[in-house]
C-alpha cells in the first residue's frame, strides 16, 4: 500500500449501530444522550458519522448498551462488523 492510501484509510469514519440499538430499546437521542451525559448534537453527529467518538466516550456508549466497543463500532469499510 502507498502511504496516500494509508493516510485516507486511517481518515475514514467508523460505522455504528447506535441508531439501530438506541431504536430497539424505544430511547430518544435525548435518552441517550442523558445516559451518556453529552448534547443531542453529539449523539446525532456520532450517529451520522460526523463524529468518531473518543475512546472513552466510546466506552461509556458501550456501557450504556450493555455491550463491548467492537460490537457496537467498525470501520467504514465493514471489516470486523459482524451481520
């Protein structure tokens, strides 16, 4: 691999599936977001992939759902989610 694509590779969003866990336990993004004690904003922004959170933000959002970071985040490119 050159390093350009290295570069992008690492630039690319993690993909999520809080939207899907956070609409099967009937929470609001203001549910979530008060579990996890951040804005709206945050909660859409991660959501939509504007925002990767940080590691322990990350941790805390696996916490609330029960789970571990690796279920609930992949890379963009889908490698390591599990369907």
């Amino acid at each position: 691999m050159d390093r350009r694509t290295t570069r992008r590779d690492a630039a690319d969003p993690l993909r999520n599936r809080l939207r899907e866990l956070r609409a099967a336990r009937r929470w609001s993004q203001a549910d979530l977001a008060d579990r996890l004690d951040v804005s709206i904003q945050t909660v859409d922004a991660i959501e939509t992939g504007r925002l990767d959170p940080g590691l322990l933000l990350a941790f805390r959002i696996a916490a609330a759902f029960g789970g571990r970071i690796e279920d609930l985040f992949f890379p963009a490119d889908g490698a390591g989610a599990e369907a």
